[in-house]
C-alpha cells in the first residue's frame, strides 16, 4: 500500500491503531474456513468520525475494505481476498445505554454477544439470540451475518431484534436506518436489508435493539436415540406437537462422543443425541416439556432425562456449544458446513450426509450438529487441509452437501452463517439470475465502486465482480 495512505491513515486513527506488521496481518488472515488471505494494513478505529473518514479515503482510492468483528465467520466472509484494508470494530465496545422505560439497549458494534447479556441480567432482560459462538461474537458481525443459534426457533434471529442502525457507507457518508419506536413502514426496510449485508453494503456504528424479560423458569430434556432415522422423526413429530420449544438441538455419534469427553460428561454410546428446551413461567415450562415428552418417548428413544438442576442443564449446553472447538482437537481442519431443509425433510438430509465419506473412500469424516427444530443442520467435515486428496475430498463433499441435500431437499444453502467465500457458488443455483441482479444493483447503489468486501459471494455469486463496477 501507498506511502501516503498509510500516512493520512495514521492522521486519521493515530499510530498505534495502524498495523503494517506481518505477524499481525498474519492473525487477520483466517476465519474457521480453511481459505487463508492477506491484507495490507489492518486499522482499529474508535468512533464513527474515524469510520467515515477511512472508507472515504478507501473509496476515493479504490482500496478494497474488510468489516471485521472477532472473525469467528464459518464462511470465510471478514478475508481480505482482495488485500487492502481491514478495518477491527473490536475497539468499539462500549454499551452506550439501557432505557428500561422502552426496552432498548444501544451500543457499538464490537459489544461481544456474552457481554451484553451479562449487563442486561442485571436488569432481568436478554437479547435471545445465542450463537454458539455468543463467547466471542461481535454484535456488529451478528447484525451483519444475521446470526441466529440455539434460541432462533422461538426467538427468532439478530435482524428480529434490530430497530435502527448507524452505519457509514463507503463514500464515508452517515445513515440512521429504522426508528426508535417498534413499528414504523416510513421507508424501505433498510435495517432489514442490512442485517445479513456480510459486510458488503456498509459498516455498522451504533445498534439499537428490542430485549426481552429474561424468563422465571427452562427446563431441558435430553433424549439418546440409537437410530438416526428415529430421531430426525423425532425432530419432525416434536415440532408439529403444538409446543415451541426455545431450543431443539441435534448431535451424531461422533459430535455426541468428542463433545462428552471435552465438557467431562458421561453419556452413553448412541447414534444421535436431542437435547431440547422449553422456557417461560415454571408451570408453563413444565407443562410444554411435558408435552415434548410424551411426543418423543412415541419414537422409542433408547433413554431420555430430565436436567435436574441449572448445574445438569449447563453441563449439557456446554457439551452442545463446545461441539465445533472438541472436534477440532480430533482434525487439522474442521470445517462448518450451514444448510437448512424443510423440517419434514431433516430425516432424509440426515441419511444423505452421513453417507458422504463413503463416496471418498472415507478420506474425510462428518460430524454432524445443529439446531434442528428449525431444519438448520452443521455437517462439520474432519480432515486434513495440507494433503491435496483430502482437501480436494472436502470441495466435492461440499458440492454434495449443497446441491444434493439442501437445495435438491427444497432447502437453503445458509441458514445462519452466510454466504461469504464458501458457499458462493451454490447462491445463484438457490436465487436464479433475477435475483442475483436485483442483489447487484442493490450493492451498486450502496457501493458503487465496490471497496466493500469484494470477492465474496454476496451479491456476486460464482461469477465474481465486474473489474470496475
Ligand atoms: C464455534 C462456532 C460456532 C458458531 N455458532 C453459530 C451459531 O450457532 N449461529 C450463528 O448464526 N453463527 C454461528 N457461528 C458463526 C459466527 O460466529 C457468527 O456469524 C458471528 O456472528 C460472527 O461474528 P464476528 O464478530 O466473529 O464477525 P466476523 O467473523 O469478524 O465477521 C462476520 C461478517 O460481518 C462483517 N462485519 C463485522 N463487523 C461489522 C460491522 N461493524 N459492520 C459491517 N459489517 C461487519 C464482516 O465483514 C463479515 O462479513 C459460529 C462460529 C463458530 C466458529
């Protein structure tokens, strides 16, 4: 990069938050996709004045952006694929205000999801999205990926608790989307737009968000099955028992017993693993995991229990939610798939994947994960990144998961995690070409010189981005 860049950059965010060191762009070069680039200088800003000023001089330059929160994307979406700049939000951090009154939080959007509910426990409220990864994720990268979890099936996901966003657009310009109040149709829905963006049409600021009271009472099952057809039926005659659960999560043999063994718990040997759970008042929560019961227990599960306390059921959340970090100690590379299917097809969806490593003479293996009762499933393929069979293994796989399970299934190529690098050349086989130009022309009256995330498959599909747009 430029001399003079880097000069005006170190003017506009000072010395110490422009880094040109290897090492450290070293560190920006990854997410948990097995894709690896590199930027040429990585910037921290600390406030909205610094964000306009660095994406204006982007743009009057030509040098491609990248957003960047934790960097916890399963979908390869925060890469420098074009080198250029990215920009850490992790600076901005602080939550600016809690107004009881209206049930509205704001804050930057380097807020780490944990955080903000711990601050909002205090006052007996939550924020219910919970990705798995709610230990390091940004809200800034949630808005922008849309994120989701564990809790989506009842509480939907991040764009359901949006109300308004500050962002800046690439020409350094400031835009307040939405309003404070909880309705308002006085616009296009810009917000909405925004959330699930990738980091393509502008960078978040300043979020304000709806809560919600934190519920009286949960109360979780889980369930072992040792055949996998009977707990995908299970799934499917779970969600159609008039009861929503706030969560019903999915775990294979092999997530269950990498997971068991990284969280200390003891569980029998069994193909497949339901764990759900219901919230509300004590009775209320009592009476609908009641019903889930008797429900489930009609497709034989070899065992079920009841958590008998809040120390049982953190247990099992956490072999749940450690599912991706155990199984990357078994492999060099573990990668996250994302599809989703219509739930009466999660039982078919489930056959079709764990019969993949077969095809490739078990070169790779699948462990797969997720949160079924909304039909999203994570098949998680183990191998090794540095042997070429293997690496070519897992693209084909990656192909099988998404034209002959999820879109063959009538289902979706991401629920949750995105487009990004990975998933973007199955997006134009999901939307069809109108679609994809009603995308483009959409990032072009966002971006019209396209420095932001260029390279990714939002909006651009397989066939990637004009030279000058
Ligand atoms: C172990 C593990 C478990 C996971 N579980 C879940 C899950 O259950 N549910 C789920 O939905 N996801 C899950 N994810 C995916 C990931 O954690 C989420 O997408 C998360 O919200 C990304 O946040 P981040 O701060 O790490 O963003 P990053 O990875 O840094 O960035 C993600 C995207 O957001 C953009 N971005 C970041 N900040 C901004 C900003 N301020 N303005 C504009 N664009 C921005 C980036 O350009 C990029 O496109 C999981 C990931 C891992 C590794």
């Amino acid at each position: 990069m430029k001399s003079h860049i880097i000069k005006r950059l170190v003017e506009i965010v000072g010395v110490e938050n422009v880094n040109t060191d290897p090492a450290e762009i070293y560190c920006y070069s990854r997410d948990s996709t097995p894709f690896q680039y590199f930027a040429d200088v990585i910037i921290r800003p600390t406030n909205i004045a610094e964000v306009s000023k660095v994406l204006k001089l982007a743009n009057e330059n030509r040098i491609p952006v990248y957003p960047r929160g934790s960097g916890t994307s399963a979908a390869g979406s925060p890469l420098p694929v074009k080198g250029g700049m990215v920009v850490d939000l992790t600076r901005m951090n602080r939550i600016l205000g809690f107004d009881e009154e209206n049930l509205q939080v704001v804050m930057e959007p380097g807020v780490i999801c944990d955080d903000l509910n711990e601050f909002l426990k205090d006052y007996g409220y939550f924020f219910p999205p919970d990705p798995a990864s709610s230990s390091a994720a940004t809200l800034g990268g949630m808005v922008a990926n849309n994120s989701a979890g564990n809790r989506a099936i009842k509480y939907g996901k991040t764009k359901d608790w949006i109300l308004w966003l500050e962002a800046v657009l690439p020409g350094g310009e400031i835009i307040h989307t939405g309003s404070n109040t909880l309705k308002s149709v006085s616009s296009y829905d810009l917000t909405k737009l925004l959330c699930g963006s990738e980091g393509t049409l502008a960078v978040f600021t300043k979020i304000g968000m709806r809560v919600q009271p934190l519920p009286e009472a949960y109360k979780t099952a889980m369930f072992l099955f040792d055949d996998l057809d009977r707990a995908g039926k299970a799934i499917v005659k779970a969600r159609a028992s008039g009861v929503v659960p706030c969560a019903m999560e999915f775990l294979d043999r092999l997530t269950i017993n990498t997971s068991a063994d990284y969280a200390g718990l003891d569980i029998p040997d069994c193909e497949a693993m339901l764990l759900i759970e219901t919230d509300g008042t004590e009775s209320a929560a009592e009476k609908e995991l009641k019903i889930i019961i008797e429900t489930v227990e009609k497709m034989n599960p070899n065992q079920w229990k009841i958590a008998q306390d809040e120390e049982e059921r953190n247990s099992l959340w956490v072999a749940r939610k450690s599912a991706y970090a155990a199984l990357a100690r078994r492999s060099v590379t573990t990668t996250m798939e994302d599809l989703t299917v219509p739930i009466s097809k999660i039982p078919e969806a489930l056959k079709r994947i764990q019969k993949i490593p077969e095809r490739f003479d078990n070169l790779i293996r699948v462990a797969t994960f997720g949160h079924a009762g909304d039909g999203n499933l994570h098949p998680t393929f183990l191998y090794d990144e540095r042997v070429p069979e293997q690496r070519d293994a897992f693209f084909k796989a990656l192909k099988i998961i998404y034209d002959e399970v999820a879109l063959d299934l009538g289902g979706s190529i991401t629920g949750e995690h995105g487009v990004g690098l990975i998933r973007k050349d199955f997006v134009e086989k999901e939307h069809g070409p109108v679609e994809m130009s009603l995308m483009k022309g959409i990032k072009r009256v966002f971006d019209p010189h396209n420095i932001l995330n260029p390279g990714k498959g939002k909006p651009w599909g397989s066939t990637g981005e004009p030279e000058e747009v």
